[in-house]
C-alpha cells in the first residue's frame, strides 16, 4: 500500500490484484489483476469517453419521503492501514456512510443509511454505482481488456460476476453479505451511448419510487431516527466460474430454472414459497421442494431468508407453435395493403391489435428479421403443426411477395418492401435462402432451390466470405446437400470451397474479427463457431477443430450462471428493445430470442467438444425463451430486465410482437 498526500492510499492490494483509489473520493476508480494488466474492470473515460464522475464506483443515491438526492463526494473522510471511511450528507438528518477494507484476500464494502434526524424516514430508493467496463469497442480489445458483468439481483442472495469477455483469466467477484440487493438499474443507455456498451450499472436496494413491481416487488425501507440500514458486500478474484459460484454459498440447488406445464422443478433449499397464486409448492419427504404450475409463464420463488428469484413454467413447443401460429395468421399480416405487399407479415402492439407500419424504421420493416415468421408457419406446416389448406396460399403468396419486394433483380436483398433507399443487407440472405430451400424441401418445385442457391451465390458476390451473418453456414451446407440430390454436385462442391475459404479467412483474422452492425457480439461469435465446425466437418483439419476449442470460451463468457429462468446461460444483449420494441428503451433484454445461437452452435459442435453439460446447457437456453410468449399466442420482442433505464421503468415486456419468432424456428430446426 502506498499512500497520497491527502492520506488516501493509492491502492488496497486484495488477493491476486489491487484496488486504486480516488485521493478525493476515497472511491475505487480502477480494479487491477497482476495476471492482466491490460483488463478494465471499470469503466472510464478512456474507454467511454461519456463517462462521468457521478457514476464513479461507490456513488450513489437515494429517494426518501424527505427529499431525493445523490452522494458522491464526502463530507468526511479518513483513511487508516487497510481502510477508507466516508461520511456523506446528502439529505438534512440523513447520513451514508461508507466503508471499505481489506481482509485477506477480500476487498469489503458497507454502505450504511442513517436517519440521523427526528423523525421517522421512508426510503424508497437506494442505489450503489457499480460501473464494470462491459463494453464493445472492437473484438481484440473486448476479448482483451472488456468484461461481460453477469448481475444476480437475488435479494440476501445476490452478486455480480465480472468475467473476462475472452472466457479466460481470473474473474472479478462481488457476494453480498449483509442487507440485499433486490435489483439493478441501468444509467448512461441512449442515442449517444448506442448499441456498443452496457451502460453504468446500479446495484439497488430496493427501486420502488421509480419501479415498486420489478423483480416480484420492492419494499420500502423504514428507520426509525437513529435506525439504519446497510448492504455490504466483498470482492475477490477468482480463477474460474465454478470457483466463484461455489463462493457465493449458494441458498437453493434447483433441477432446472424452466420446465413444462406440469412438470416439477425440484428445489434444495431450506424453504421455499412463492407470492404467486398459479405456483404449487410441496416439501417432499426427503426435504426437498417440489414446484409446479400448470399455468405459463415466469414465476417468482422465494428461497429461504430474503433470497428470491424466479422460474418459468412453459407450454410444450408444440403447442406453442400452435398458438403462435394462429395469432401470426389473425394479427400480423397486412392485408390491407394492395397487390403482393398484402401477404407480408409485420409486427402487431399486443396490446391493442393494430400493425406497426414501417415508419421509416428498418426494424419494423416487413423484410429482415421478419422473415422469421413464413419460416415458422412453414416449418410448423412441415411438423404438423398447422394445416397446410391454411398455411399454404398464405406461404404462395408470400413466396411472390419476397421475389418482387424483397430480393432485387440481382437477387441482393432489401431491408423491406419500403426500403429501398437502403443497401443490401448481408443478414438477411441466409434466411431468405432458407425460405426457398425449405419451400423446395416441401413441394420440390426446382425454381425453389434455384433461388435459394442464387441468394448464397449472390451473398459471396457482395462480400460475404468476410461477413458473419446469422446462419449463413448450416443454410449453405443444407442448401449443397440438396443441391448434390439433384445432380448439381460441382455447384455445390463450389460453395463448399467458398465456406471453406470464409473460415480460413477468419483463422487468420485470430481476434481481430470485423465489427458488423454492433462491434463485438455473441452473434458474431456464434456465427463463427458455426463456420469453423462446419469447416471441419467438410475437410476434417485439424486446424478447424482447434479453432472451434479456442472460441467456444468467447461465446460461453456471454451468458452467465445466474440462478435464473430469464438469466442462466442467456447471452448479454442491451440494444434490441430500442431498434426492435416500440418503447424505445434501451437496456438489457434477458432473454433475446439471438440467445438460441448459442444453444445451437452447442448442438452443432464437433462430437470431439460436445458434452452433457453443453446439452443441458442448449436446453436450458431453449426452454428460457419460452417466456417471451403468451399463452393467447402473442408474444414480446424484447423484456427489458432492469428495474429502470436512465430513470424510465423497465423490467416489463415490450407491447411490439416483431423478431422473436426465430426461436421456435431454430428449435424445431433441432428436431428435423
């Protein structure tokens, strides 16, 4: 420890790594691993340049039934061996103290309220700044120097886990230890921040003035004058996942975080109830906890002394479909558009019935992501799932929609019928290549599998060998293997040498992997390792397989392993509500339907690398996105996770039915 003129000390060493301090603040500006220098754990101005000093680690604020205010520098400071106290005022007879210290290999933290006043106080706000460095600037320096920061607002049970986007490396672990954290917010998420960083995270207290409902509800704090509250946590380093979850002394041991309707989720714990009337809970013999409900949809579950958490009880994928099916049919098509532009299908407001025309907005444009839905009405068709005498003029007349608006002469595709002014969009040709194949696959018309092997051919022309879109390697080998069936083998040899040629160029590209519509992202990852298993199935190099053993951590470090239906396994993603949803709100969106990438790249990879844990993994990611639909057949874009965004309510599920579809699709493209 060394120390400043102000007597600060200029770091804390805990464990493997140390702490830098703020000399004014006394707050924690930098967390330092020996064994990577170069990782940010925190963000800051040099990697964000918006960056601001009231989001420093350890700020924070509260709302009272005395006044609102937020704390950052301190009334009072002192610091002494291994310790840094801080005494703020930010209300009249309101104190926060804040302490933190060394002990062993821990760095603790307490930040206490005080109602140092004459009367009683309400606080119905409380938030602690914690602003870990998840962001994307590039692939290299995210898989060098970023985070992926995995919060579990678990009430007496909660933590963060700060792991190395590169899946490698120790990991930055904070357990709470003292009081509870019933929920997060998100600061900093809007235009000028974008799509490329997760924003400044807020571990809450409890968020009730802003959001009293999130996370199954959030209490208000009561003090007597002279009574206080506290949250106390410690942070140390960790050389794997498994290490830090073991540290978090884990309350519950659940048989799965979702299951279906009347299939039981066993859980170990010492008791467990649940708030909601559609849960049935029963203590077995063995002292286990057996919970049911035949209703769908999440679940609250409280375990034990104030922790809590949350399960999903979902349809059977069948059924699902189903339903999905026949409200896709009744509300998202717009028939009343004249000629072919009446058999596109758009997104629908659940909440009132009316389509979302395209408005200028290429993410609610009847092209692109909505491709997804004639992909489930077909795929559904082929499993039974729906009647072909309905489904089949609706697939026809799409079919003649998409070769007028939404593939151009070339065969380049648009983003929408109304979209013209917007170049080709290399995401969007897999799918499209999947309509048409599949339709092939069905009905065996050969102008079918001429189109969807001129949309891939066409996607090489634009550049595509450099590009990872979504799906594009399992459509190319499915599209080869059909065309091999009809004799046209050398064309297909063809674009199996591209694909082949795409992956070595990504070998060579190591870490440094092009930025697409969002710099660095899992699905840009999953993409990849989509390629590289493929690229080794077709030539059987080695080089392949090594490739795939090396990224399959980069895509793992993702999702985290929160004890969560909406969380376990579920990739970050924090931008979709804002393109996709209607109430514009950024912030975390758990679960994204894009998640399902990473259960299917799972389930693709070499046998060599596929395990039982990679299995029950896909599962779990599968079974997760269930939540994002209705049991009337209607569904969400995008469920914003946080308590609140930049002050706005979240945890709540966008009106807009739009992309999530693609779900059920890359599901039941598992049971083909």
């Amino acid at each position: 420890m060394s120390s400043t003129e102000a007597g600060v000390p200029e770091s804390l060493r805990f464990g493997t790594g140390r702490v830098v301090l703020d000399p004014v603040t006394g707050a924690p500006t930098r967390f330092a691993d020996d064994g990577a220098p170069a990782r940010r754990f925190l963000l800051d101005q040099a990697s964000a340049p918006w960056h601001s000093v009231e989001h420093q680690w350890g700020s924070g604020h509260l709302v009272t039934d005395r006044g609102a205010a937020r704390w950052l520098a301190p009334a009072r400071l002192w610091a002494a061996g291994d310790s840094v106290e801080t005494v703020h005022t930010p209300l009249p007879g309101v104190r926060v103290e804040a302490r933190r210290s060394v002990a062993g290999d821990l760095l603790r933290e307490r930040y206490t309220v005080v109602n140092s006043g004459d009367e009683p106080l309400a606080v119905t706000g409380l938030g602690v700044q914690t602003p870990f460095a998840d962001w994307y600037q590039d692939a290299r320096t995210s898989l060098e120097e970023a985070v992926h920061a995995h919060v579990f607002a678990g009430g007496t049970w909660a933590w963060v886990l700060a792991q190395p986007m590169s899946g490698g490396g120790r990991c930055l672990g904070l357990v709470v230890r003292e009081g509870a954290v019933r929920a997060y917010s998100v600061e900093s998420r809007n235009q000028d921040s974008q799509s490329h960083v997760r924003g400044h995270l807020v571990l809450q207290v409890t968020d009730h003035a802003r959001n009293p409902h999130a996370f199954g509800g959030q209490p208000v704090l009561r003090l007597a004058p002279g009574e206080s509250t506290s949250v106390a946590w410690e942070l140390g380093w960790y050389a794997s996942v498994d290490d830090f979850t073991a540290a978090t002394r884990p309350p519950a041991v659940f048989s799965a975080y979702a299951a279906e309707t009347g299939t039981p989720i066993v859980v170990e714990a010492a008791s467990v109830s649940s708030p909601d009337p559609e849960v049935k809970v029963e203590r077995e013999a063995d002292g286990r906890y057996r919970v049911e409900s035949s209703a769908h949809g999440t679940r609250t579950l409280d375990i034990g002394d104030g922790a809590r958490t949350e399960v999903l009880f979902h349809l059977p994928l069948e059924e699902v479909v189903r339903r999905r099916v026949a409200y896709v049919i009744r509300h998202q098509r717009a028939t009343e558009r004249p000629g072919l532009l009446a058999h596109a299908f758009v997104p629908v407001n659940t909440r009132t019935g009316l389509t979302s025309p395209t408005n200028g907005w290429s993410d609610w444009s009847d092209g692109s992501e909505r491709i997804a839905m004639p992909l489930l009405l077909q795929a559904a068709t082929a499993h039974g799932l729906a009647d072909p005498r309905e489904t089949g003029p609706l697939l026809d007349g799409w079919s003649d929609f998409a070769v007028r608006h939404l593939l151009d002469a070339s065969d380049a595709p648009r983003r929408g019928s109304q979209s013209w002014h917007i170049e080709p969009r290399l995401y969007d040709m897999p799918w499209l290549a999947r309509f048409f194949h599949d339709r092939y696959q069905a009905h065996g018309r050969a102008e079918d599998l001429e189109r969807a092997a001129r949309v891939i051919e066409r996607r090489f022309d634009l550049g595509g060998a450099t590009h990872l879109s979504i799906d594009v390697s399992p459509a190319t080998t499915a599209v080869c293997d059909t065309l091999d069936t009809v004799g046209q083998t050398a064309r297909a040899d063809r674009l199996r040498d591209q694909l082949v040629d795409s992956a070595r160029q990504f070998l060579r590209m190591g870490r440094q992997l092009p930025a697409h519509e969002v710099s660095y992202e899992q699905a840009i990852v999953a993409p990849l390792l989509d390629l590289l298993s493929d690229a080794y199935a077709l030539t059987g190099e080695a080089l392949f397989h090594d490739a795939v053993e090396e990224r399959l951590p980069w895509l793992l470090a993702f999702g985290g392993p929160q004890p969560h239906a909406r969380l376990h396994g579920i990739a970050i993603r924090h931008w979709d509500g804002y393109w996709f949803g209607e109430n514009r709100l950024w912030g975390d969106v758990f679960p994204h339907y894009w998640s399902v990438l990473t259960a299917t790249s799972l389930l693709r990879l070499p046998t060599t690398l596929r395990t039982a844990d990679t299995d029950r993994l896909a599962e779990t990611i599968l079974r997760a996105n269930m939540a994002n639909y209705h049991e009337d057949g209607s569904a969400t874009c995008a469920f914003v996770m946080p308590s609140t965004v930049d002050g706005r309510a979240a945890h709540a599920a966008d009106p807009l039915a739009n992309d999530q579809d693609w779900h059920l699709v890359l599901w039941l493209r598992q049971l083909s």
